[in-house]
C-alpha cells in the first residue's frame, strides 16, 4: 500500500498542515502580543483586549489549534491510507 | 486485573472523585465544628498521600513495556489528565499566580510559554516519537543518529535538566509536607521522596499514570475551587475567567492613588528571603522593544523547553496508537489550559483584595490577625511601617509569592478546610511532577545507559531492578540537593526549561524534519549547544556578568538553540548524508501505518 510516490505525496500535505499549524502558532503566541498597546485600547468582555489576549486568549486558541491539527491530520493519514488499522 | 481496570476506568475514576468530595465535606464539617486545624491539615494531607500509595502499590508490575511505557494503553483522555498532572508542578500550582502577582503582564508570558510549547508538541514531535516506539528519549536520539555517542550525549542532558526541575518539587512537597506535619524542612524533604517513591516504585510508568490521574483529579479541583468561590462571594459570578475585567481599571485607579511607580514610592525591605513588596503595575504593560523582547524570549524559551522535556515526552509513548497521541496533546492543553486559564483571575482577585481591604487597614489589625501571624512565623510575610502613620500602606506590607495561592483563601476570609484543601493539591501537583522527572531519568539511566551502553546482554529482570534501585539513588540524591535548598521553585524549574531546550530542541525537531540531519551533526550540536548554554549561565550567575542583548538567567535556552542549531546544520552539511537505511527509518517515522521501528528492528533482530 505505502508506495514511494504515494508516501511523498503525504508528507508534502502533512508539511503544509504543519505550515499553517505554525502560522496560527506564530500569530497567537508572537505577532498579537507586540501590540498589547494598542489592543488594550479595545474593550473585550470588560477586558482590555491585548491583557486578555495574553492572560486567557491565546492559551483558548492554543487548545483550538491542536483539536484542529489532530483532526486535519488524521484525514490526511486517511486519504493517502497511512492510517493505522484501528484494533479494536 | 489489567483489562478489568482498563474497561472500568470512567466508573473506578468516577467513583474516586466523588469519594474526594465527600472526603473535602467531611473535612469542611470537621472544620464547622470547630476541629483543630491540625488535624484537618493532617486530614488532607494524609488521606491523599495514602490514596496515591494504594494506587501504586495495586499497579505495580514485573513486565518491562509496562515498566517503561504503561503497556502503551492508556486511553487519550487518561493519558491527558496523566500528563496534565506530570506538567503543573509546585511551579504552576503554587509559584505562578504569585509570579504574575508581583511581575505583571510580563509574566503573563508564563502562561503563553506554558500552554503554546503543546503546539509544537502536538505538530512537530509526539506522533513522531510514538511511532518510533522508543522507551525513552535518548533511545530515539541512539538510533536516528546511529550509535551510542548520540544517546550518551541526550542521557546527560535529560539528567541535568530533569535534575534542576525535580529538586525544586521535592523542596515544594518538603515546604507542604512542614507545615502540614510540623515538622522540620530537612525531615519533611525526606518524607516527600517516601510519598514519590511508594507511587513509583513498584509498578514504574504504569503506576506513575494511575496515580498523577488521581493526582489531576485533586489538583485541578484544589486550584479552581477556592476562585470560584472568592468570584462568587464578591459578586463576579461562577465563571471569573470571564469576568474579573471590571477589577483591572479599579487596579490601575488604586496603584496611582498609592503612587506606584512615582519618585515618593516607598518600598519596605523585608529580612526575610524570596518576601517583598509589590513594584510592578498589575495589568499595563511595557511597550518599549526591550520589554517586548523579554517577553518574546521569555515564550520562545518555555516553549522549546517544554517540547523537548524528556518527561513530557515519554507521557505520549504511552498510548495505544499513533492517532491517540495526537488527540492526546489537545486533551493534555485542555486540562492544563483549565488551571492556567484560572491562574490570572486568582491574581487579580489577590491583587485587589491587597489593594482593597489590607492596604490602608490599622497596622495594629494586621498584626492582629490569624493569617498574618500564622504566615509571619513561616517567615513568608512581614510589615514595617516605614512611614509610621500607624496604617498599612502598599509598599510597607511584604509577602512572599507563593503565599497568593497558598493563602489567599485565608486571607480573604474562607474557614480553614479551603486551605487544607489548596495544601492537598499543590502536595499532588508537586509529587505527580516529581514522580514522572524521577522516573524519566531513572529510565534513561538503566534503559540508555545501563541496558544499552553498558551490558546491553542484561536480562529484562536484571534490568528491572537495576532500574528501581536507579530510582532510588536517584531520589534519595535529589532530595539531598532540596535540603540544601540551593534555588526557589520558580527559578530552578525555568532554568530546567533553557538545559533542555539548548540540548534537546534542536535535534529532536530536525530528527524528524530535516532528513540530512546526520550523526556528527546531532553530536557536535547537542554538545555545542548544552555546553554554550550551561556556560553563559555560569557567566551570568557564577561570573556576574552583563546580560547579552537582555537575555538574563530565565533566558538562556536562547544561547543554547542558537549555538545548537547552528552548529548542526553546519556540521551535518559538510559530512556525509545519513545511510540508506535511517533514510528509510525516518520516511516511516511520518506515517502511522505499520509497526513501532522498534518492534520492527526487534524482530529482525530475533530473526537473524
């Protein structure tokens, strides 16, 4: 079943799942929080936005982000027939 | 036994909880009636520690896969609530809510660092891992990078930096343990390892997972309970994660009233070690490039720390497949994502209810009261009334973090059995931590380098019990090292983050990432690497020395990774490309299908 082609051909999908997991990954963790300034500027809930974003925010999305990836990864496995043969 | 337990587990867990809360409603009626608090400190203390011995002793085993990797059974949402446990330690339990007391919005980038690491757990290594099939850590280094320098090499860096870590949850089971018993720290320390131990011992992964489940369990109720309640009482309702936001401007107004951050704020110093007084703001943060850099540096190091800690890892070699794996990160964020979520309203209740109710009180009424005097003869608060205006002002009143999670209950006025209830679970936060540390280098050490390197024809029960005789020489050391008590527990467990992150990060990821990733590469990498990243340490506390571009001692993982990856690349592009057959090894790495490598080269071996 696992043929050369057909095993490149699914790891090039799961480097590009990994690419956008990554990119999410960068944004939450990185990229929103150099402007805390200005986001707290904006209301959220009754909550600075930027504060919140960093004491509860991204810490959601993080859990979001890895439900997302098992999933997208398993329909990966799947459509090339790399999954594993579930045993029970 | 095992299949019995193992379909049973919803209704045995089940059960096991709601025995706890009937146990913490006794122990609250204890309290109504007016019980002396020291036993029901006893109480919670000792009811649990026996529950998590019972546990250990009825799991134990003599197999070796169910030594090492819990038979590679455990369901994805077990082994979630299993890792939450092994993740929050005394440092997430007891230390942190304090931390973002004091520091502010700068550390808020803890909680970042300490859930965001998953990701990459998640994208970039455990499935990897599990389908190799490795026992441990450096066994999967051994064969990706062909030989026993490279595994040698990962055993050291998984020593040093699961040592840093577990010696600050003993000295945090020690501090519990003290109070909770009376008696000396040096003593407690040791009665600590014995509860580690009993857990541990015997049935090895297997039983480390039955008990930090029922330790989650504790822990996580411990945490959230208390907050709920405070949230409530004052009117923000059930959920504070989601409405604490209208005490932030009251913060911010109150600060200013104190003159927090002018030229006239007066900060008292305290005798005593790790007390202080509040100078940062709570929630407003610093804008200029250093302090956004800080913080950055700050979350890139607790994440490539967490995704190389051989402890965390090892936790995702146990599950039945590779699928389960994945979904077993994502369960493991969201149960540790239920107490980190909680950690900012907890500090901010405790922040305005300092700022509130005990700043500007009669000095005489703070001195007076219970929790003042009982937390003052621990030494973990103090006052001075350096203004003597006879009234408690902000700068003057000294507290030590770990108070705030410790405490706060107390302080705000709930009855006695919340407290016993916070102690019961930072002890269970601080032992599942300890417990699954002990026994990833207990592991790498008779596995790696007793089982591999040095008599790898050893027979498995040999093996098993060199491993439990390993396990406690190793405890009984580490427990030497807490009751010198060298490091807080804050600091020793980031520092156990950077010797990771600079050792193992690097080689970990481009294992599986990067195919031309050879042999002399990973050696001169993970040598360079750890080595770079211990010695700019050493430059920094042992020499004094000016901080590089503000990477200061929580930082300098960043040295480590830099020095690690460069080195490497540059290493493994001038030497020869790996041979056919690692080649081929990793191409299986990346899909589930098929058996573990392990398996395989175990039965080519037995062919041959």
């Amino acid at each position: 079943m696992s043929n050369k082609t057909n095993i490149e051909a699914h790891w090039k999908k799961t480097s590009g799942l990994l690419k956008i997991v990554l990119a999410f990954w960068f944004f939450f963790a990185y990229v929103l929080h150099f402007f805390v300034g200005s986001l707290n500027e904006i209301s959220f809930i009754g909550f600075p936005l930027g504060y919140y974003m960093a004491a509860q925010g991204s810490l959601f999305a993080f859990v979001v982000i890895i439900y997302f990836f098992a999933k997208k990864q398993n329909q990966i496995d799947e459509e090339f027939g790399l999954a594993e043969i579930d045993e029970e | 036994m095992s299949s019995q337990f193992q379909n049973n587990l919803n209704k045995i867990y089940g059960l096991y909880a709601g025995g706890f809360l009937i146990f913490v409603v006794l122990m609250a009626i204890l309290d109504t009636a007016g019980v002396s608090e020291t036993i029901i400190s006893y109480g919670f203390v000792g009811f649990t520690i026996l529950i998590y011995a019972t546990i250990g002793i009825i799991s134990r085993t003599t197999q070796v896969s169910e030594y090492y990797v819990a038979g590679r059974q455990v369901p994805a949402v077990y082994n979630g609530m299993a890792t939450g446990a092994d993740w929050m330690s005394g440092a997430s339990f007891v230390a942190m809510a304090g931390g973002i007391f004091f520091t502010g919005y700068g550390y808020t980038a803890l909680l970042i660092g300490w859930t965001g690491g998953y990701v990459l757990v998640a994208s970039l290594l455990a499935p990897y891992l599990r389908k190799f099939g490795a026992y441990t850590v450096p066994d999967f280094l051994g064969a990706r990078y062909g030989g026993n320098t490279a595994r040698l090499l990962g055993v050291i860096v998984l020593v040093v930096c699961s040592l840093a870590y577990v010696t600050s949850q003993i000295n945090a089971t020690g501090t519990i343990a003290s109070r909770a018993f009376g008696v000396p720290f040096e003593i407690a320390v040791f009665l600590g390892l014995a509860g580690i131990l009993l857990c541990s011992m015997l049935g090895g992964m297997r039983a480390v997972t039955w008990t930090q489940v029922a330790q989650y369990i504790v822990l996580i109720f411990a945490y959230v309970f208390p907050v709920i309640w405070l949230s409530l009482e004052w009117g923000h309702g059930p959920l504070p994660q989601f409405s604490y936001g209208s005490l932030l401007p009251e913060i911010a107004k109150l600060e200013a009233e104190y003159g927090l951050g002018t030229a006239s704020y007066e900060k008292a110093t305290s005798a005593y070690k790790g007390v202080k007084a509040i100078s940062n703001a709570h929630w407003i943060p610093g804008t200029s490039g250093e302090a956004l850099w800080k913080f950055a540096t700050l979350v890139f190091c607790l994440m490539a720390g967490t995704a190389s800690l051989p402890h965390v890892l090892m936790r995702f070699f146990t599950t039945p497949s590779v699928k389960q794996a994945r979904v077993s990160v994502a369960w493991s964020l969201l149960f540790i994502f239920l107490l980190y979520f909680t950690a900012p309203a907890l500090a901010t209740f405790a922040k305005f209810n300092f700022l509130e109710n005990l700043v500007g009180m009669e000095a005489t009424a703070l001195e007076a009261a219970n929790w003042f005097a009982r937390w003052k003869e621990v030494q973990f608060v103090d006052f001075k009334d350096i203004n003597t205006d006879g009234l408690v002002g902000m700068g003057e009143l000294m507290i030590r973090a770990d108070v705030i999670v410790l405490a706060t209950p107390e302080m705000a006025g709930l009855p006695y059995w919340v407290s016993g209830l916070v102690a019961a679970g930072g002890l269970a936060a601080a032992l599942s931590t300890a417990d699954g540390l002990l026994l990833a280098i207990a592991n790498a050490l008779s596995h790696d380098l007793y089982g591999k390197i040095l008599d790898p024809k050893a027979s498995t029960t040999k093996r098993l019990i060199v491993a439990r005789i390993l396990l406690v020489i190793v405890g009984i050391f580490a427990a030497w090292i807490a009751a010198q008590r060298l490091t807080g527990i804050l600091g020793g467990v980031i520092w156990a983050f950077s010797f990771a992150a600079s050792g193992l990060f690097v080689p970990l990821v481009l294992g599986v990432w990067w195919k031309r990733a050879n042999k002399q590469g990973a050696i001169a990498g993970i040598a360079a690497g750890f080595i770079s990243g211990s010695f700019y340490l050493y430059y920094l506390k042992g020499l004094d020395g000016t901080p590089i571009l503000s990477l200061d001692d929580l930082r300098f993982g960043i040295v480590g990774m830099v020095v690690c990856a460069i080195t490497m690349i540059a290493v493994s592009l001038a030497t020869p490309e790996p041979d056919q057959e690692i080649q081929d090894m990793i191409d299986e790495i990346r899909y589930p299908a098929g058996e573990t490598i392990v398996d395989q080269m175990n039965a080519k071996n037995a062919s041959s």
